[in-house]
C-alpha cells in the first residue's frame, strides 16, 4: 500500500509512524489536500484497489476520552459483578453447613454429626474448617475493595 501511495507523484503525501495507542494495522498519512489529485477520497481508493477485496480501508478516529471513559467503567463493572458472583456462590454452600448442617438438623443427623467431628487441629470441627475455607476467597478477592477503601480513608 505504502507503494501505491507512492506512485501518487504527490510530494504532499507523507507516511508517518502510527501512534503508540493505535492498532497495529493502523497506517498514518499526512497530506496536504490538491483537488482532484490528492485528497482523502482519492488516497482511500488508491490504497483500495492495492490491498484487494479481502481488506477494507477506512478512515480511523482514534477513540475519545468519553469513549476511554466508558470502556473504563464497563470494565470496573465487570470486575464488581464477577466479585459479587464469587460472594454469591461461596454463600450457597457457607449457608448449607453453617445454618442447615450445624444448627437446623438434629442432633442425630449423620451429616451434622459428620460435620461435627473434630479433624486436623484435634478441637476444630469438620463444618468450621468448611466454613472457613468458603470464607476465604470472599475476604480476600470479593472484599477487596472494601479493605482498600477502608484503609484510604485512615
């Protein structure tokens, strides 16, 4: 394409290095408009027929701090909703063993007592050492941005 640019004849065209935050398949022209010669319409075209059918040229508008901005929320939403889903799904099984295996059921029930037997430290219970680990990844990824918070505003 940087050939056919060339075969323009026109010193007013100058091809220049993209920018750093642009894509890489970006080219970077810089003209001086000559009608009929040399304008945007005509340096579209002559990059068109070069590259074939399979690529497209257009002009690209690099993105604006509105749209810098946006994308930059969706992405701190989405990161929120996946904490909030980590919470969620580790409350299921910390409500199951916690409420219904250790308090609800009665005391004879093979899976409170099974959730009652002491393991690993001798006096901790099989449901505690459950709860526990459920516990976990919410304190430290969902919570996360609660402790931050908390420790700026000290």
């Amino acid at each position: 394409m940087i050939d056919a640019l060339d075969a323009m004849d026109s010193p007013r065209i100058t091809i220049i290095d993209s920018l750093p935050h642009a894509p890489k398949n970006v080219l970077r022209v810089i003209y001086t408009p000559s009608p009929p010669e040399a304008t945007i319409r005509t340096i579209v075209d002559v990059m068109s027929r070069e590259a074939g059918a399979d690529v497209r040229v257009t002009i690209w508008h690099p993105p604006t701090t509105d749209d810098l901005a946006q994308e930059l929320h969706r992405r701190e939403q989405r990161t929120l909703l996946l904490r909030l889903l980590v919470a969620v799904l580790a409350a299921i099984p910390t409500f199951v063993i916690g409420i219904v295996y250790m308090t609800l059921l009665p005391k004879k029930n093979p899976g409170r007592r099974w959730f009652e037997r002491p393991v690993l430290a001798g006096s901790v219970m099989r449901g505690e050492w459950a709860l526990w680990l459920c516990a976990t990844p919410v304190m430290f990824y969902s919570a996360e941005v609660f402790f931050f918070c908390s420790i700026k505003k000290e």
